[in-house]
C-alpha cells in the first residue's frame, strides 16, 4: 500500500494526541502498518501539540516539510501555522472554531478573523474541508469530543484506507461508557461533514 501521512496539529487539550494513537490502533486492526509519533510543544493547556500517524511501511516517524499527505488541524491558525509540512496535494481538514492563545486574551496580541485564515488555506491547497467542530461536539452533548469529530472528518475524507467500521470498533474498545454514545455521534457528524464537502 502507498505510505500515508497524517499530521494531527491542535491545541493542549483539544485531544488530538488520542485521536492520532486511537488511528493508530484502527490502522493496526486491519493489517496496516503504523507508526505514531507525538512532538509535544506544550502540552499543557494552551500550548501547542503536534503528532502524527504513518500508515505503510515507513522507516521514520518523523513527517519532513511538504511531506504530509493530510493535515488535521484542530484549530484553525494552528492548522495555518503547520502548512510547512503540506504540499499542494496534501488534504487539510480544519476545525474552524478558533481558541485564541493567552497572549490574545491579555491584549498582547490579535487573533486573524477565520474567514481569512480559510481563505488562505484554499490559495495554497487544492482541497480543504472545514468544519465548525467544537459546534458539532457540542450538539452531542459533549464538548470534549472534538477529536471525535476531526476522526470522523478524517475516514469520511476517503484519504485514508481505515473505513468508518474499524474507526468505531476502536473507539469503542478505548472509550469510557459514558462517552461512547456521544463520541460515536460526534465522529459520524464529522464523517458526514466530511463526505458532503
């Protein structure tokens, strides 16, 4: 199979370093092989962090500038900032829901209006889907299923060869029953973001 690369970028707290090793153990279930890697910035709240998923047979877990075949951003000028590690081909899937950083809430700096970091984004690559994740996890009753959503984004993008099946068999093994209900509903609201875009 060709290699993929996935690239999960957020802020800490946002769930994206599980939602990177819950793919990771999706891909292990059907006989992909998989790497996960995490580069921690700051992981505590507020701080940035970055991990990702290689599916094939890749030797390094490291994902080079321009080598990403998918980028997951959490947060919108997070998922800007990654953009070194895109190419034009490279699928960007979004949360256009902004969490500005410390520095804007104390007046030392501003936040860029999402519609123009969007817009952006579509100059430098071909396709993008964005979706108002944080909304979605909220409908369901859950706000800290945002990573759910992006997952589901992610498998109802096509990109990657993990159906929609083996994603919730994993997410059901790892999720504690309380939240399984609304993080299989916030994953298929991404799925079915995704699909339509």
């Amino acid at each position: 199979m060709d290699t993929k690369r996935v690239v999960f970028v957020g802020v800490g707290g946002q769930g994206n370093l599980l939602a990177s090793r819950l793919l990771g153990e999706a891909a292990l279930s059907e006989g992909i092989p998989a790497v996960v890697s995490e580069i921690h910035g700051m992981a505590q709240r507020g701080g940035i962090v970055e991990s990702a998923v290689l599916l094939g047979n890749v030797s390094s877990p490291i994902v080079s500038d321009g080598e990403a075949d998918v980028l997951v951003g959490f947060e919108p000028v997070e998922t800007l900032r990654a953009l070194k590690k895109c190419n034009q081909e490279t699928l960007v899937i979004t949360n256009t829901h902004p969490l500005p950083p410390f520095t804007v809430s104390v007046g030392q700096g501003t936040y860029p209006p999402v519609d123009e970091t969007l817009d952006l984004l579509q100059t430098k690559i071909k396709r993008v889907i964005a979706l108002d994740g944080d909304a979605m996890a909220a409908q369901v009753g859950n706000p800290l299923s945002l990573n759910m959503v992006m997952l589901g984004a992610l498998i109802g993008s096509g990109a990657i060869p993990i159906d929609a099946d083996a994603m919730k068999k994993t997410i059901q093994q790892s999720t504690k029953k309380a939240f399984l209900e609304s993080n299989l509903k916030a994953f298929d609201l991404g799925y079915e973001s995704a699909k339509a875009q």
